[in-house]
C-alpha cells in the first residue's frame, strides 16, 4: 500500500472538513444575524409588529442545526478513528507477514541444506545423528508456528475441542512442566502455591496448555541471561485465583503494556529490537484466558527488569478431586 500524498493525508482532510463544516455553521449564524439587526431597523423605522419579521422559531432552527452538525462531527471522529485502527492492522499485518515469512522460510532453508548434504555425502552415524538432531529442531520449530496459527483461528472461532471441567490449576501446571521438562532444560522454573491449599476452576485443558507453553517459551525468547529463572505463584483474592508468571527477561516500557496482547504485536519493534517471531503467542494467550472467564494482565519495570504476566481467573473450591489424566 503506496503512502498517500500530504495534502490527501486523513488527518489533514478531516482538519479542512471539521473547518469547512464549523466555519458554514458559523457564517449562517453571523448571517442571520446581521440581517436581523437590519430588519429590526427598519421595524424601528416603520413602526411594523416585530413578531410578523422575525419569527422565534428561527432560533428553534439554528439550534437543531447545530445540533446535527455535532452529529455530524461525531460521525466524522468515528470514521477516523476506525480508517486510523484499519491502517494500524494493516501494519501490524504486515510485519506480521514479514516476520512469520521468515520463521517459516529459515527452517525449510536449513532442512533443505541438510537433506542435499544427506544426499551429496558419506556421512559417519556421528555426524548423522547430529544432522538429524538438527533437522528434527526445524521441524519442531515449523510445527509449533504452524499450530500458533491454526490454534488461533480455531480458538477465534469458538470451534476448538475439548471440554470445560473442574481442575486443580496447581496440578495441571506440575504435570505440564513435568511432561514438557525437556523444552525448559535450561531454565529455573519453580512452582509456588501460597494458597497452602488446592483450588478447583472450570478448565480446558487442552486450551490451558496451549496457554502455559506460550507464556513460558514467551519468557524464554525474550530473555537475554544466562540463567533463565521463571517463578510462578499461586495466589486468591476476592473469589479470583491469581497466577502469576515472574521472569527475569528483557522486560518491557510501561506504554507497551496495553500494545503486548494486540495481535500481530511485538515487544521493541519501534526501536528495531523485536525478536523474529509471529507476534501473536500473548494475543493467544489473552484470548485463551477469556474463554475461561478470566483475563492476563502484565507488568514490567523497564527494560532489562523482566516481566510478570498475571493470570486471573475465578476459581469455585478447595479439593484435590480434580484430575487432569483423562
């Protein structure tokens, strides 16, 4: 999409249209009343009945007419405000294509480069498994951009499976980092419940999961120590379970915070530092949440002070009769 010349720019044309739109109402003010002080003149003059002249219903008038023409400047703003948010989805679309293009096109090109080497070359089993090991990194990357994608739409759509039961979160977090323990082999993650005791909510599993993975790899692609260290702590207040995760990631500017769920979005594009990504795991993540009645919210410092992305969510008990091996 070519960028429109200065003079067609949207804001400039809605400025003159605001303009033109006052100044018409503001002349037919002024007109009208310089021609009624010329006719009250010649009222004074002739000595005619004031009533017969000028009518009071033209007052009537002019304040209908102003306001239609606030209406009309309403209608004005909200066309603005929604040409304003289409052209910010474009850009984000398109970034999105861009970056997702690259996730996508890296791994092939480098599946690619191994298979010709397969083919070309003797290769010893040592080297072999290496390769293999390799390509099955590739492999695992492709499959988890492609699933992001297809999970989002289907989740869009309310036309993911699965059903919602009563759980224990507490439970079904230690079972996925257990069964996931080889994704996070070089992270710190800690699991503490200051509940000091087990809750029940209404959850999907499959969704929940889904959930988790991307607010833990979430935490582990923008992380630049050496050791990543994330903290998740289970809290109540006011019938609402807290779940909080803490890293000590790059952490994020305070006016990004309501940008990072957008979808498409991603964390220091305005200063050419995101990472490559698809920019749509927190959208995921914020969408999930809401189907189970709950929302994510986020915190950061500043940059270089990690992140805590919180999720709320209603809990209905205290038992551990909530099981997650279906």
């Amino acid at each position: 999409m070519n960028q429109p010349k200065w003079f067609l720019h949207p804001i400039l044309i809605i400025i003159f249209s605001i303009i033109a739109l006052v100044t018409s109402l503001l002349l037919y003010i002024y007109w009208y009343i310089e021609v009624s002080k010329g006719l009250k003149a010649i009222i004074q003059k002739f000595n005619i009945d004031e009533s017969q002249v000028l009518a009071p219903e033209t007052w009537v008038v002019i304040m209908v007419l102003s306001i239609l023409v606030g209406i009309i400047l309403l209608g004005i703003f909200s066309i603005f405000a929604y040409n304003q948010k289409a052209w910010q989805l474009y850009r984000l679309q398109h970034n999105f294509i861009n970056n997702f293009t690259h996730e996508l096109k890296t791994p092939v090109t480098s599946l690619k480069l191994f298979l010709e080497t397969f083919s070309k070359h003797e290769l010893s089993r040592d080297d072999q498994l290496k390769y293999i090991n390799f390509m099955l990194i590739d492999v695992n990357r492709l499959s988890n951009n492609i699933s992001r994608i297809l999970n989002l739409a289907r989740i869009e759509s309310k036309s993911y499976g699965g059903k919602f039961k009563e759980f224990d979160p507490e439970l079904i977090i230690e079972q996925f980092l257990t069964r996931n323990s080889h994704l996070f082999q070089n992270c710190r993650i800690s699991l503490n419940n200051q509940t000091r005791r087990a809750l029940t909510c209404r959850i999907n599993i499959s969704m929940f999961e889904i959930l988790l993975m991307n607010i833990i790899t979430n935490a582990i692609k923008y992380n630049n120590s050496e050791q990543i260290k994330i903290t998740i702590t289970m809290s109540c207040q006011k019938n609402r379970l807290y779940i909080a995760f803490k890293d000590n990631g790059i952490g994020f500017e305070k006016k990004e915070i309501k940008k990072i769920f957008r979808r498409f979005y991603q964390v220091g594009k305005a200063n050419q530092r995101a990472i490559k990504g698809s920019g749509i795991g927190l959208h995921l993540v914020q969408t999930i949440a809401k189907s189970h009645k709950g929302k994510v919210v986020a915190k950061s410092k500043g940059r270089g002070q990690g992140s805590t992305f919180i999720l709320i969510m209603p809990y209905k008990g205290s038992s551990r009769d909530g099981k997650t091996n279906e």
